[in-house]
C-alpha cells in the first residue's frame, strides 16, 4: 500500500479522535432537575431547610452570578440551577477533617429561575433549599 500524505493525514485525525473520545463528554439527554436530585438522594425526600445559600435577589449579568452555600455537617452539596438546559452546576464534596462545609463560585443562568441547594449529611439525610434569581437583561429586567 503506498501512503500519502493526505491518507497519513486522515489515519492520524483519526486516530486522535479515537484516543481523544474517551475525555469528551457524552452526549446524552439531560437530567431534569427531579432526576438529578433523585439520583443525588437515592431516592430519598430531603428536607426543607438547614442549608445556608446566598444569591443575589437580581443579577444584572447572567453570566457571572456568585453563590454561596454551606451546611453544617453535610458531606456533600448539590447545585442546581432549574431554568438552565443543563441544570447541574456542581457538587461539592467534604472529607471529615473539613474546617467549614461551605463552598462559593459563580454560576451562569440562562434566565430567571430558581437556584437549588441539596446537601448530604454525614448523618445520611439529606436537606433542600431554594432561592429565586431574577437575571435582567442588560440592566433593563427580564
């Protein structure tokens, strides 16, 4: 077989994308929020409070919202931002030697929707709390 460049070329794409395809996310359908906090609890209902979060009441950038949670005692914590295609922001995780179980960061939201915390706790139950963020539109509401 005489190899040229351009057969070397396409052998050597794709080879790359056969090494590349396993550190590229899947394309699955997304979770809804429900499925998410279902697979998160195991089923379990959590409970309505105990979870400190903190978000603005409006955000003028939908890009860059700050959110802080913590919760005494929890080994994990859920972030899920309802009104996003992909809801799942992130999970913290603590370790048993944790000063604080707490966590902040900066989300994106695609529009006004409600921000949802779910904390595990180390005694195994499982805490819930919502906060309702208004994303304007270049300062002008939305």
């Amino acid at each position: 077989m005489d190899v040229t460049r351009r057969t070397f070329a396409r052998l050597a794409a794709g080879a790359a994308a056969f090494a590349l395809a396993p550190a590229m996310p899947a394309f699955a359908a997304t979770e809804t929020v429900e499925e998410a906090i279902m697979a998160f609890t195991g089923g379990a209902t959590p409970a309505e409070g105990g979870i400190d979060l903190t978000t603005p009441e409006i955000a003028e950038n939908g890009n860059t919202v700050p959110v802080e949670v913590s919760a005494d005692g929890a080994a994990a914590i859920m972030l899920l931002a309802a009104g996003n295609p992909n809801p799942g922001v992130a999970t913290f995780k603590f370790g048993k030697l944790a000063p604080n179980r707490s966590a902040s960061t900066r989300i994106r939201l695609a529009q006004t929707q409600e921000v949802i915390a779910v904390a595990k706790m180390e005694d195994g139950s499982f805490a819930m709390v919502k906060n309702t963020v208004k994303v304007t539109i270049g300062g002008c509401g939305g």
